[in-house]
C-alpha cells in the first residue's frame, strides 16, 4: 500500500467551544495537532483524540509552523502573542478571533514588524458546524502566497474564501455579513412578539416566517445589489414614499398589543429622511445609500 502523503503539524491556541471544534477537525484530517489553552484542563478531551497538549503557549507555538488562534477578543491575542514574538517568527499566525477590521491591520503590522506572517480570518459558522458542508472561514492578509501555502490544512476546518490583501477585509467581511443576520435576529424577534401577543404558538408561526424571510432574502438582496452597483433606485413595485406612509402600522400595532416599538423606530426615521430628501419614488435599495455619517 502505498504510504499517505504526512499531514502538516499545526497548533491551537485558545480552546473555547470554537478552538476546540477547530483542533478536533484537524486531528480527523491527520494533522499532528499541538494544543494550549489558558485553562489546561481543557486539552484533555483533545489529547484524548491524539492532540499533544503543550504546557505553555511558546511551547505550542514551537511545535508548528502554522499556528491557529482562537481566543475571546484580540485584546486577548495581543495579549498572548506579544510576549512570544521571539517563537513567532517565520511563522504564520491564522487569528480566527472576532474583531474589527482597524484591529486585524494593527495585529498585521505589529507581526510584519517581528518577522511573523499574519492572517487574519472570519468563521462563518457556529462550532457544531466546523468541517460539515456550508461552514466557511473568510481569510485576509499581505501574504496571499502564505494562504496559499496553508490552503489545504486550513480546508479541514471549512471551505475557505480568500478577500484580498488588505488584513481588515476578512473582519469587514464578517462583521457586514453578521450585520444582515443581526437585522434578522431583531426582526424575527419582534415577529415572534407580535404574533404571540395573541397567544399563536410560535412553532406554528415558524414554518410561514422562515419561508417568507427565505423569499424576500431571494429577492431584495441581488435586486439591492445591482441597484446599488448601477445607482438606479427608481420601482415601480415597493417605493419609499409608499414604505413610510405603511411603517407608522407597525409602530401602532406594537404599542396597541402591549409591545416595545423601540426596534422599529429608528426604520420610521430613515424612511422619513429618505422622503423629506427626495427619495420617494425610489426602492428599499435607496437606503444603504443614506446610512453615512455626516
Ligand atoms: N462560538 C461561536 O458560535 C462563534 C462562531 C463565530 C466565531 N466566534 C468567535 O470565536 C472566538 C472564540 O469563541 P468561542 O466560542 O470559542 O469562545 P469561548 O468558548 O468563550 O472561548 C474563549 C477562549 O479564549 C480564551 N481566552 C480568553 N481570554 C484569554 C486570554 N487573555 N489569554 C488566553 N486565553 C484567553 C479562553 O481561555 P479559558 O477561559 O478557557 O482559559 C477560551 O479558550 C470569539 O472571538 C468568537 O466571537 C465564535
């Protein structure tokens, strides 16, 4: 039989619920996993599908060329990673921790600036989700050519989708994609208040309100897209002047069933500016063309 190309080592720092998925897809993929986490005993399940739990962070860092970290905040990894400049260089980091985009590009040149290969990466998927198909990890850094390098380890975590070289764009990627799901999550919420008030279960609600979001996903988000990208706003089929006079519905409905409107008002204002401003003909694309300060 022939002999199975060897995996490359790579190491975890940080073991949470997502460093822990994480390593445990690459200890299925083959890799020799070195793991550390602040809080050892959290190895132990790890070490128990073959990870090698390493006593300190230098020690882990010292064991791979690829070094994964997963931690709460970047204040954390900066926190971690600076002491151990020295063991970081010629390395590459992949830092999958959530943050802003101006915090990946202070990481980037604080780890140009000690010889380290920094990438910065965004999860799209929850840890139960790590190497099943839909999960993917965004990915940006100066080093396309070190992406590249690690794109078939990094692969056993999830698809990976590389955004350019500017070190903030994976975060700016994910943050605008978690900004369309947040907006859901508020309004799925005050759905499921809504229909409650009248005592309608919310489990036979469900299946019309996921269908309905799903098809209205469908439609407003390519719509959207080429209106912005083309600059033509003008409907004939949901227009803003129409959205605004309707909106004041909603509000009322809210208070008149015993419910906090204090989500919704501040669509009620943007509506209302996007007419006093001259708007009213145009769709619901219109609005992502008002939201810059000043
Ligand atoms: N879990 C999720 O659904 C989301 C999916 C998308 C990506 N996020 C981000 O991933 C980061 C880690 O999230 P997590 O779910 O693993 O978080 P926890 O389970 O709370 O684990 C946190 C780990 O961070 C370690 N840690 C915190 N501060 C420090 C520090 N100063 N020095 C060293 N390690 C630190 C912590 O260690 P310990 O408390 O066990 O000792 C955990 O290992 C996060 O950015 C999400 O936004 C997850």
């Amino acid at each position: 039989m022939p002999a199975q190309p060897a995996q490359s080592p790579v190491s975890v720092l940080g073991l949470g619920l997502m460093g822990t998925a994480l390593a445990a897809a690459l200890l299925k993929a083959g890799h020799p996993t070195t793991v550390w986490n602040r809080t050892a005993a959290k190895t132990g399940p790890l070490a128990a599908q073959g990870a090698t739990p390493a006593d300190t962070a230098k020690d882990a860092i010292e064991a791979s060329p690829l070094v994964i970290v997963c931690l709460t905040t970047n204040t954390d990894v900066r926190a971690l990673l600076e002491p151990e400049a020295d063991a970081l260089a010629g390395r590459t980091v992949v830092n999958l921790t959530n943050g802003t985009p101006s915090q990946a590009r202070e990481l980037d040149s604080w780890a140009a600036a000690h010889g380290i290969t920094y990438l910065d990466g965004g999860i799209m998927a929850v840890p139960q989700m790590i190497a099943t198909p839909g999960a993917y990890i965004l990915y940006s850094g100066t080093d396309e050519a070190a992406f590249a390098a690690h794109r078939d380890t990094l692969s056993a975590l999830a698809d990976t989708k590389w955004v350019g070289k500017d070190p903030g764009l994976a975060a700016l990627y994910d943050l605008s994609l978690l900004t369309g799901m947040y907006g859901m999550v508020m309004g799925v919420a005050q759905a499921f208040a809504l229909i409650g008030s009248e005592g309608v279960p919310a489990r036979e609600f469900a299946p019309l309100l996921s269908e309905w979001i799903v098809a209205m996903t469908h439609g407003l988000v390519p719509s959207g897209a080429a209106a912005l990208d083309s600059g033509q706003h003008l409907t004939d089929v949901s227009n803003l002047a129409m959205n605004r006079t309707a909106f004041p519905n909603f509000t009322s409905t809210f208070t008149e069933q015993g419910l906090r409107s204090d989500l919704f008002a501040p669509f009620q204002d943007l509506l209302d500016r996007a007419v006093e401003q001259g708007h009213g003909a145009d769709g619901l694309s219109r609005l992502a063309t008002l939201l810059k300060k000043g």
